[in-house]
C-alpha cells in the first residue's frame, strides 16, 4: 500500500504495528481512549462513544437499537451493517510529547473498511481486521487541539462491490444472507461476524483495539523474537533477534536481562541511522523449564531488551518467555502416520476443546474474560485449545493468560469453511496479515502449531466446490488455494516463527491430502450430522480428533434469559431463531433442536416436556463426551489428541458447548474434568469382554490399587475385585479383561460397574452402566446427604438406596468450586462432593432425571 495514495508529504511512513505482544515503556505515550464520539455518517449528532468499541455496542448503550441477545432482536439490528458510521476525537498534545524525534499514531486494530483523518488530512486507508497500523504524524500534530476523525464504510457494501465483479458465486457455508449475498470472503474480517451455526450475525464496525500516540528519540527496539533453538544436559540454548529502528547515530549497546539477571551483552558501535537486525545466541544453564497443564509448572522468564546510548537507557521491550522444545510428530507407523505433540522430548496426549470469541463484539473481550474461559479448561484438566479459524486472533492477554497456564494453543489462521478471492490485491493482504500476526505471537510459549484454515481442503472435495465451477474457473480457484495455503501462510511461518509447525489446513494429513483415521488430523462428524450412536467413538478413533460434538440446551435460567414462558416448547420461534444448525437435507426444517430431541430418544425415554428434555439433553451431551474421550484415551499412542466442540459460547444460546455464555457449566463439563483427569480408570464392553483400562498422562510409574464393585439396581453386591496394577508412566494399559459370562454365569443385565483408582494422590471414581436410561425404571428416589467443613473445604456426603440418574447439585456458589455434578448416583455407594473455597454453600438444591420424569422435586433429607 503506497503512502502517495494518502498525502502529499513524502515523509510520512506507514509500517505495520510492530510486536504488541510485549510491554514496553517507551518515551512517551498517550492513549486516546476518551472524548471519543460517533455518528452515522452523512450528518446528524455526535454521540458518545467508547474507544476500544464497535458501532453496535454504542448504539447499545445510547438506546438506539434492542440488545440482540434477548428473544429475535436480533433480525432489528440489521440494518447497522448496512450503513457508514463516522467516529471523531479531540484532543491536545503535551508539548513534551510534541519535542519527540518521532511521533507515531498506532491503532492495534480497525474494524474494517476506514479511512482516517488527522486535522483534516487523510493519513490512513484501512482494509484488515486483523492488522495494526501505524502512522508518522510528527508534521501534522498541533500544540493546540487536534482532530482525528475516523470514517467506516459498510462492510456488507464493500463486500457487494467485490462479489459483483465476479461472473461466479464463492462458497461461504455458513455466512447467514440469502445466496448471491454472502460476502464475508472479500472482507478481512472476522467471518463468524457475518454468523455462522452457533452465534448471531452481528456485522459490525470500530476502532475495536486500542488507539495511541507514540513518541520517542534516539532508537526504538521492535519485533523481538526468542526462540528455544536447544535443550538438553540442563543447558537451553536460545536466539534472540531484535530489530533496531535509530533516529540518531552513535554508539548502542543492547542487553538482554532474564528474570533480572543479565544473560547477555552486545557492544553496537558506529551505528547509523535507520534500521538493523540484531541477533545473538544466549546460553542458559539449568534453566527452567515450562511445561503444559498436569505435567509441570509452566515457568515463565521475564526478559528484558534494554538499548543504551553511551550508557542511558533509550529503549527497553520487556515479554514474558516460557523456555521448551515443541514439535508436531507425523512419522510412519503400523497403522499410516502418527500425529502427535512431542513437549520437551515428551509425547503429550493432547485434551481439550475448541474456543470462540466468548463475545460477539470482541471490544467485550478483557483480560479477565479470558482468566474465566482459560479457567474452565484448566478446571477441566485440558492442555490445549484450537483457536479456531472462523473467529478473530486473539489479544495478547489470550495467550498470555494461556502461557501462564500451561496451555497449548492449536492456532488457526481466520479461514474457514470458504474460499477466497485470488486477486492480487486480496492475496497481498492476507501476506501482511500473515506476517503481522506470526510476529505478534511467535513469543508466546503457548503457541503450539499455526493451521493454514478450518475445513476448506475437506469442502473442496467433499461439498462440492471442486464441481461446481468451470474448468478454467475450478483451476484459477484451487491454485488460489495452493497460494494462500502453501505459500503465502507457509513462508510467512517458515520466515517469521521456524520453530513452529505449519498444518496447512484443519483436518488434513500428510503430504496435504484428506485426513483419514491412520493418518492427519480428523474432525469427527459422523455423531450429530450422520447421526450415529456414540459407540462411533469407541470403534472409529483417529490419530488425532481435532473437532467432534453433540449439542445441548443450556441451564433453564439462560433459556429465560433470551426467551419467554410462553416460547418453552421445541417448535418455538425464538428458539428456533436461535437454533442455527440447520439440516435441510434431512428432512425440511430439521434442525439442532430436532437432533437433540432425536439422540434424546435413542438413550432416555421419550421426554414428556421442554425442562424435561433441555435436562436429557445435557445428560446425553455429557455420555458423548465421555464416551469419546475415555475412547480416544484408552487408544493412545494411536490417538494422541482430543479436542471436542466446542468449549463456550459467544451468546446464550443452545449449542455444543460445555460453558455456557454465563459461565453455567453444562453436564458435559463436569464429564469432561472426570474424564480428563490425569489418571483414570476408563471401562469398555468390547462384544462380550468386560476390560478396565488405566491411563495415565504422568511421566512416572507408581503403585495403585483398583477397586471394582458390581451392583445390581437396588444396590446389592454381586462381586467385588481388587487389583493393585503397577502403573505405567504416560500410557494406557489393560489390568483387567474378563468375559461377561466369566463375571456372571447366570444371565444378567442388571449389574453396574463401579471403580476406584487411587495411589500416589489419585483417586478416580468411575462407573458402567451396560443398560441404556430407556431400559430401566427409574422411579423417583430419597436422597441422603450430610454437610461438613473440612479445613478450606466443604465435604458434601451423598447416599441412595436407588440409583439417581443425573443427580444435579445446586449450591450457589461458582460451578469450579464443585468437584463433581450431574452424574449417576448408584445405591449403597456413598459419594463426596468436594466444595472447594472458605465461602459456605448459598443453598443445596438438588434435581435428578428420576425426579424430573416423575414430576416432582428431587426428595433430600440431611443425615445431621
């Protein structure tokens, strides 16, 4: 983009927002994040608006539209897209700031289309989301007061302006406008905006990041990058680059400072003024190194680039840098290739879940939002999550609050589900928005993997895309592909970030060719779409399933929040409005509301009201969880990884997360933390063999012992065995296999499997019921408890002389502070609730399927 286009002052520089990864306190700086006001454009009164902030939320907050989120509101506030909108800011400079060699106004992030003015003279033509820009305004600030003034154009009509120059239509499956005016691939932009099959369509504009002035003389430190080039014998050997930006010559020195230590000095005499790479190579011995969730503490350095001038300080970047060695594994094997993540040397099963955006409008998004999404992974005993590509890339604290964590992040570049235009133009932006966010992010420890898009190899073979066009048309769009996916992206991690592996498209194999279950990385669609039972998971596992899901109702109290008493049955308006997974190839009007209702039927009875089946539907959600990744465990090493869909919402609605946009953890939650654990116990019927499977994530071997009790319904028991296996680091292995006919001469389908684990501070609880909820009685049971305080703890003793299907527990407190919800309570078992924090229960209410099909209150009565 040539700075002639945008002013006559030669001088002016416009360069790309170098690393904001880091903090750094530069000479001067001024935020312009106040006095910000907005209108639409063409006229009318200037508002008050928020900076960081979109045009929908200002709107919000002025009284101007309805808030989306309650009941279909959403349909009014279409009209937003389809408008420009202008944003203006006064301000004054102080005259320190204004003696600077240098003065650079920064925005981290326009949203989308905007042209920016600076006392009146145009400085900036924006076209990318997902870029920051920078600008040297030095000549054109005032001592007095200065106006910046933004101006948006409607995404939707830029898009329309590009879509009607094509003599054919791009596939954007999820994009929700009628075909012929789905535009979202021409526009940088974050696709789920246009809306996709779990969120609104919100299509917003605004300065959505920060906005400031920058000032300084003398010489600025930008793009630093560490990397971990070694480790091993206790000695890491790292490189670090720097560029150096100098407005004045002389004599540098730049020092590197970890945890306040000096661990390097480079002499840089006789400098001239302009730009120079820096690097060096830093030795570190005995370091300490960062590990992912359950296997260490993720050790983070504060390191600190200080350039001197003969002795003063200049400049100085600081970041925050976790020392490991990480690297994607496809190497063959007996079965194809494998897919695994090797940490520190360390094969690592990967458990966790695919994110969104937890907003819609992402100027929403803080630091805490993050501590509490990142918070319900590590509750839930993860080490990774796919940012995936359908979305936004994340702020810095993202992966900040993920480094600190230990979790991995599988990150996507925003593709998804579409193809792109191959115009020059178009092909140049995604280039800087490559190299932009490769440099933003490469520092981060978290960073495990950049993914070149979601789905688009799979919709080019599979959806149709490859038959859809001419043949001329069908090869200039997959050569189109070839660049974005091959090259551009590729050399852009090759260039920029080398340590980091480059998959070039979600799921996908070696070589680029279609995933299958020997080889890739697989999304596992036939639950929910095809529709098949959830032993799917149990006879079909991939290397590595990087999306799989089943949908459920969120808590009643969500449900009322965005609908009315009236509107709770299954075939209302609102919630089929806000039901977006639709499946017309079924049958007309099936959709995700039907499916939970189907794969309600095909485990509990048929549901006799809506609460009734929202409930089911979380207890069914929550079996599929678990069915799958006590699966997908018990099959390592030739399934490494399982990343289910999806962790959270974006708004209240019904959908495949297990958090919803409250935070209420669904059913699915809970199963997921059990199952994720780092030791478990995990059963399997396998025709006629009853085996026990332990599996352990730990990189050491210890004594167990294993206890399991068969039951029959009303609680008796059939048999007990224990065992005391010899746990194997980082392995599953089988210590019990037995027919059923062994176990049970006598035919018998009454029984249920209870285990516990425990050794070396495990313990595992787990249970198998062979007979599906539809084949039992489950009349209404009495429910014991007791309540005690055990130092910073609550102990919540549970007892039932009948098995209490999907026993509920509601304490009103925050559902990490429970250790256990909605599971089976089997008789003659006792159970204890773990209550974490000094705070006592609000209350203790309780509801179970049993008292939900009955109709009446779940019955407790306290044993004190």
């Amino acid at each position: 983009m040539g700075l002639s286009t945008f002013s006559k002052t030669s001088i002016w520089i416009l360069v790309f927002l170098s690393l904001a990864a880091c903090s750094r306190p530069v000479t001067g700086e001024m935020k312009l994040d106040t006095h910000w006001h907005f209108r639409q454009a063409g006229g009318g009164t200037w508002l008050e608006a928020s900076v960081p902030g979109t045009v929908h939320d200002d709107l919000l907050h002025q009284g101007l539209i309805p808030d989306p989120f309650i009941g279909r509101n959403e349909q009014l506030v279409q009209w937003v897209e389809k408008v420009d909108w202008e944003y203006r800011c006064l301000f004054k400079v102080p005259k320190a700031l204004l003696n600077k060699d240098r003065i650079v106004l920064e925005f981290e992030g326009l949203d989308t289309y905007a042209e920016v003015f600076l006392n009146g003279e145009k400085i900036l033509e924006a076209d990318n989301m997902f870029l920051g820009w920078e600008v040297n305004v030095k000549e054109l600030l005032k001592s007095g007061e200065n106006e910046l003034r933004v101006y948006f154009h409607s995404p939707v009509k830029k898009g329309m302006e590009k879509l009607q120059q094509l003599d054919y239509l791009l596939p954007a499956e999820n994009e929700q406008a009628p075909l012929g005016e789905r535009t979202n691939v021409f526009t940088r932009k974050a696709p789920f905006h246009y809306g996709w099959d779990w969120g609104p369509r919100l299509v917003t504009s605004g300065i959505w990041r920060p906005v400031r002035l920058k000032a300084w003389s003398h010489a600025q430190i930008t793009d630093p990058y560490l990397l971990t080039q070694s480790l091993e014998n206790d000695l890491a050997t790292l490189k670090m680059d720097v560029m150096l930006h100098l407005e004045q010559a002389g004599d540098y020195t730049l020092i590197t400072r970890m945890d306040g230590i000096e661990a390097a000095r480079l002499p840089l005499p006789d400098l001239t003024t302009g730009t120079f790479p820096v690097e060096q190579t830093i030795s570190l011995t005995d370091p300490k190194v960062w590990w992912s969730n359950g296997l260490g503490e993720p050790y983070l350095y504060d390191v600190e680039f200080i350039l001197e001038k003969e002795g003063k300080a200049v400049d100085t970047h600081r970041l925050s840098f976790g020392i490991r060695t990480l690297r994607l594994v496809q190497e063959p094997d007996v079965a194809g290739h494998s897919f695994y993540f090797e940490l520190n040397g360390v094969p690592v099963f990967m458990k966790g879940a695919n994110v969104i955006p937890p907003e819609p409008l992402t100027p929403r998004l803080t630091r805490e939002s993050y501590e509490r999404l990142i918070g319900d992974a590590v509750a839930a005993h993860m080490n990774m999550v796919r940012v995936w590509g359908g979305a936004i890339y994340p702020d810095n604290e993202f992966y900040q609050v993920c480094d600190e964590n230990g979790i991995l992040v599988w990150q996507d570049f925003m593709f998804a589900c579409a193809l792109q235009p191959g115009d020059e133009g178009h092909l140049e932006n995604i280039r800087k928005e490559a190299e932009y966010n490769v440099k933003r992010l490469r520092n981060h420890a978290s960073l495990a993997l950049w993914c070149g898009n979601n789905e688009n190899l799979h919709g080019w073979h599979h959806w149709g895309w490859n038959e859809a066009y001419s043949p001329e048309v069908t090869a200039f769009l997959w050569r189109t592909y070839e660049r974005i996916f091959y090259e551009i992206l590729a050399e852009a991690v090759s260039k920029y970030d080398p340590k980091t592996h480059y998959h070039p498209s979600s799921p996908s194999s070696v070589g680029n060719t279609l995933a299958d279950r020997r080889s890739g990385d697989e999304h596992d669609w036939t639950v929910y779409f095809q529709q098949a039972l959830f032993s799917n998971y149990e006879r079909n596992v991939p290397r590595f399933v990087s999306e799989y899901g089943l949908q459920s109702f969120p808590a009643m109290e969500t449900i009322r929040y965005y609908t009315d008493q009236d509107s709770l049955f299954l075939d209302a308006p609102i919630l089929d409005h806000r039901q977006r997974s639709r499946m017309e190839w079924k049958e007309p009007g099936f959709s995700g509301n039907q499916m939970m209702e189907w794969y309600a039927e095909q485990y509990f009875p048929k549901t006799h009201s809506f609460e009734e089946l929202a409930y089911v539907s979380q207890l069914v959600q929550a079996l599929a969880y678990k069915t799958a990744l006590e699966s997908h465990r018990r099959h390592m090493p030739h399934c490494m990884g399982s990343l289910y869909w999806q962790l959270n919402d974006c708004w209240p609605t019904q959908s495949w997360s297990t958090v919803d946009y409250f935070r209420r953890w669904k059913a699915s939650h809970y199963a997921a933390r059990n199952a994720n654990e780092a030791v478990i116990a995990s059963i399997a019927l396998e025709e006629d063999i009853l085996k026990v499977y332990v599996v352990s994530d730990l990189l050491k071997a210890f004594p167990a012992r294993l206890q399991m009790s068969f039951i029959n319904l009303s609680g008796e028991l059939l048999k007990e065995i224990t065992l005391d296996p010899d746990v194997q680091p980082n392995q599953s292995q089988v210590v019990f296999e037995s027919s059923i006919q062994s176990l049970f001469p006598a035919p018998n389908d009454e029984w249920i499997l209870h285990t516990r684990l425990t050794g070396e501070g495990i313990d595992h609880e787990n249970q198998f019921v062979p007979r599906l909820p539809k084949e039992m009685e489950l009349p209404p049971a009495s429910l014991q408890y007791r309540l005690s305080q055990a130092g910073d703890e609550y102990l919540l003793e549970l007892r039932s002389t009948a098995l209490i299907k999907g026993l509920s527990i509601d304490t009103g407190l925050e559902a990490r502070h429970l250790s256990d919800n909605y599971f089976d309570l089997l008789p003659g078992i006792p159970k204890i609730i773990r209550i974490t924090g000094k705070k006592a229960p609000g209350r203790l209410a309780f509801n179970s399927f049993n008292a939900i099909r009955a109709g009446v209150p779940q019955e407790s009565t306290s044993l004190e």
